[in-house]
C-alpha cells in the first residue's frame, strides 16, 4: 500500500513548454485534490475531482487543466507553462464517502516545479 | 472567495511550553483538519474533527471544532524540538467538497 505517490518529485520548465503531473493513489479514494504550495501562502487548491470522470475548479485554477479518467489516477496539465507556475505541488485524496474518517486527507510527497 | 485565517502567523516558544493556534472563517465547514508539515514533505494529517463541539485528542495535541462551525483551534501541550515545523488547519465546506487551507503557523523551538 504505497498511499498517494507523484511523478515526477523535480522539474524545470522554460517559459511555454507543457508537462503533466500525475497523481496516483491505491487507497480506492472517491475524491482527489490538485494543490499548489507557495512561501508564505498556505496551499491553495486548484482543482479537484469528487469521482471518476468528475473534475472541479478550485481557488486558482487559471492556467491548469485536470483530468480523472481512472479513479486511482488524478492528472494534472500545464498547457503553457509561466513563471508564475513556479511552486511546489501537492496531490491529495479522501475517502469521500459518509463513515468514519471519510474526510481524512492523505497527500503525496509533492512535485517542485520551476519555471524559467 | 473562502478564506480560513489562521494565527498567530509564527509562534517562538521555549522547550516545555504549551502552544494554541486557532483558525477561524465566515463559511461553514462540517470537517476540521489539522496537519504538520515539515521540510520538503507534504503534510501529515494530525486530527480529524467532524462535529461541531466535538474536542479531540492525539497525544499532546488537542484540537476542538467549534460550536459555531467557523472555527477551530488547537493545543499542543509541554512542547519538544520535534514539535518544529508548520501547522496548518484546513476545512472542508458545507457547501461543496473543497478542502481548504490556512496558511500556516511556523512553530519555532527555543532551546
């Protein structure tokens, strides 16, 4: 039982290239959660997923597409990518069903990403 | 937009202390989450509240959600090195199924 793993843990980008980050997780998990992670700001969401083939926006979800094809997999696109994107991102998935600790959020190791 | 205001923004403290931070927000939320994190990990679940009132316990720490379903805080008692690190709580909405964040409480170890 690995929890959530993220793929890749290090990236660099130049300004406009794209790249996926992808999110797996083999808890068998409802809901999953895009988060990115700045110095000072806390994690802001930015989008998320109550089920498969469901995709939600978050708080900043400008610039980032997702996409939740198989349950266990939560995708994460950058389709240009921009210095403002520099950041360390976090995936993260719940239960999401009613019963014990169904809000218990589980997060991955984290993606550190930049943008030059 | 939501927003969860988390204080105090950094705590310095002596070795042996008690620590209370709290979070508070206009929204309501039906599930309180406090996490740990440390450098170049990702958070670690502390305690799970999922009742307003409810007040619950994690060894030193405590963490209780509030009647008014808009706050919560936490406790953590008789502090050690380890206890370092930043502390962030986090809500899920009545109104949907984010989950968001506050921004942290950098908690700091006087030796």
């Amino acid at each position: 039982n690995a929890g959530v793993t993220q793929t890749p843990k290090f990236r660099v980008l130049k300004t406009g290239q794209s790249m996926t980050l992808l999110c797996a997780q083999d808890m068998n998990h409802e809901y999953m959660y895009w988060y990115r992670q700045d110095p000072g700001m806390g994690l802001r969401l930015i989008h998320y997923s109550v089920g498969e083939g469901t995709t939600a926006k978050g708080e900043v979800p400008d610039g980032y597409n997702v996409s939740r094809l198989k349950k266990q997999n939560f995708l994460l696109g950058l389709e240009s990518a921009a210095p403002s994107q520099t950041s360390v991102y976090f995936c993260a998935s719940i239960l999401g069903l009613a019963g014990a600790r169904y809000n218990e959020q589980f997060f991955g190791p984290g993606t550190r990403l930049t943008v030059l | 937009g939501q927003q969860l205001n988390q204080s105090p923004q950094s705590m310095f403290i002596q070795e042996g202390e008690d620590v209370s931070m709290n979070c508070t927000s206009s929204s309501i939320f039906n599930t309180w989450l406090w996490y740990k994190q440390d450098p170049g990990e990702g958070p670690v679940l502390l305690i799970a509240l999922y009742k307003a009132g409810e007040l619950t316990s994690n060894g030193r720490l405590t963490a209780q959600f509030g009647i008014t379903r808009k706050d919560s805080f936490l406790n953590i008692s008789a502090s050690i090195p380890s206890d370092v690190g930043i502390y962030f709580c986090a809500g899920r909405l009545d109104t949907d199924d984010k989950i968001i964040f506050g921004k942290g409480t950098r908690l700091h170890i006087l030796p």
